[in-house]
C-alpha cells in the first residue's frame, strides 16, 4: 500500500517540481489498460482492468503532476505482467515521474521476482 494519503501527499508535494523526482515501488492496485479520464498520466499502454485501488494510484500521480512510465510504451503481455498468482496476471509495480520529464524516458523494463 502506498503511504498514508496525507503524508505521502505532503512528502510528494514538498518537492520542487525542477528537481528529478522518480517514484516507483510495488503500489498494489491494478490501474488497467484504459487511459480514459487520465491524459498525461495514463499513456495508454497497460494490462487487465482497472480497480478501485488503480484508480486511487491514477488520482495520486494525476495531483501530482506524474505521469506514470509503465504505460507509455507497448509491450508484449509476458513484459507488463508483474504479479501471476494462477490464474490472476496482473501489474502492480509502477514507475513515475514529473509530467514535464516524460519526453526524457525513452523505455522501461520492470524487473518482476
């Protein structure tokens, strides 16, 4: 789970937005294929669908200005799958960063266990 609303807000928001800022971990919530509703966050390139938990993962990096990197880029469904508990495939581990420094991302590969 991500921190706290409040204090993971609070955090995020006291970082100047010239500073390179790259948020990434394992935020347990699938945010789904659908961009719908996310332009600049959400480039469109995703698996499964989306669940509550994805769209509070969309509304954090929508408020703060990120763009999350896993779905900028298509790949093959084997490379976005970052969590298979049979017969649930889904991404959970997510990579951000300021909306402003997206042209600066070329490719990302997650690196699931």
């Amino acid at each position: 789970m991500l921190l706290n609303h409040g204090k993971r807000d609070i955090l995020v928001s006291c970082i100047p937005e010239n500073e390179k800022v790259v948020f990434s971990g394992d935020m347990n919530g699938h945010i789904g294929s659908s961009n719908v509703g996310c332009d600049g966050t959400h480039g469109g390139f995703r698996y499964g669908s989306r669940k509550a938990e994805g769209s509070r993962i969309l509304e954090f990096a929508d408020g703060l200005n990120f763009v999350i990197c896993n779905t900028l880029f298509m790949k093959q469904e084997a490379k976005l799958v970052t969590y298979v508990a049979d017969p649930v495939k889904s991404t959970v581990d997510y990579i951000m960063v300021w909306q402003d420094d997206k042209a600066k991302v070329r490719n990302l590969k997650v690196i699931s266990k």
